[in-house]
C-alpha cells in the first residue's frame, strides 16, 4: 500500500461520516428511539496541503499514481484521537484541484474517503466513567497515573 507522506495542514481539514452509523425513529409524545446501522462505516475528509515547489510536485505525481490504479493509500490524520494515526484513503472523484499559488507556495484540496478507525468500546468506557467520576480535570490524574505506571513503576521493579 502506497503511503502519503503529507498530512493535511491541521488548521483546515474536516472529517465527517459520509454514512450513518445510527438511526433514528421518531415517536409520538416523546424522545425518538436509536438503534445501530453500519458499524465501521467510511468518512470524508475535506483537506488542504500547502507546499513548497517540490512538494507540489510530490503532491501531484501521488495523485497520477492513484488515479492510475485505484489502490487505497496510507494516510496519517486527526480524527477521533488527538495524534494523527494512520488511516486508510482514496481520493474522492474529481475533488482534486490547485486552490491556489501565492508566491512560492502551492494551496492544494481534495476531498477523502477513509476508513473509519476502530476503537476498543471498553476503553472508550473506562475513560468515560472515569471523566465522570473526576470532573473536569480527569486529564491532570490521567497524566499522574501515566507516570506512576509507565515511568516510576518500571524503575522501582528493578531495583526489587
């Protein structure tokens, strides 16, 4: 699988579901009922690259390449976590253009699909729990228990 060595600048891309992946029934004389749909399904993302000549280049040459084939690619992006993890990815049809050049610099957009990432249910409900249970701070414990297990924990055992 090929792999896009650009993430799109962080100030200015988007990531929606592009199918539901839930829906929902409306009743008379009260909130509706939801029930799951599509588990997993894909997402668009609308991005943006600002490059130099080079990565211009880079830029359109992967382009030719996907268009030639068709393949998935790899691509790191913000969505659903707080670092860029990698994501599987094709570029939407006839979403690909030059924004703009201003100077040196080249304004490039394009939409994706990607592949939705795959999170563990029972993490995402610990962390949500815990939140609850310690308010808004949660993140400053977080940050204490991260040292306590990863850090202070380790060294203390070898010395046992």
């Amino acid at each position: 699988m090929m792999r896009f060595i650009y993430s799109p600048t962080e100030m200015t891309y988007s990531v929606e579901d592009s199918s539901h992946e839930y829906l929902r029934a409306q009743l008379q004389g009260g909130a509706g009922r939801y029930r799951s749909d599509i588990v997993g399904g894909s997402q668009l993302v609308t991005a943006r690259w600002v490059v130099d000549g080079r990565g211009y280049n880079y830029l359109c040459a992967f382009y030719r390449v996907f268009k030639s084939g068709v393949e998935p690619f790899e691509i790191c992006l913000i969505n659903g976590e707080a670092a860029a993890v990698p994501h599987v990815a094709w570029f939407v049809p006839g979403s690909w253009k030059l924004e703009e050049k201003r100077g040196p610099m080249f304004f490039v957009t394009a939409q994706l699909e990607i592949e939705g990432p795959e999170y563990c249910v029972k993490d995402d409900s610990w962390l949500v729990a815990a939140a609850g249970m310690l308010g808004p701070e949660w993140g400053i414990y977080a940050e204490k228990l991260d040292s306590i297990m990863n850090i202070m924990l380790p060294e203390i055992l070898q010395l046992l």
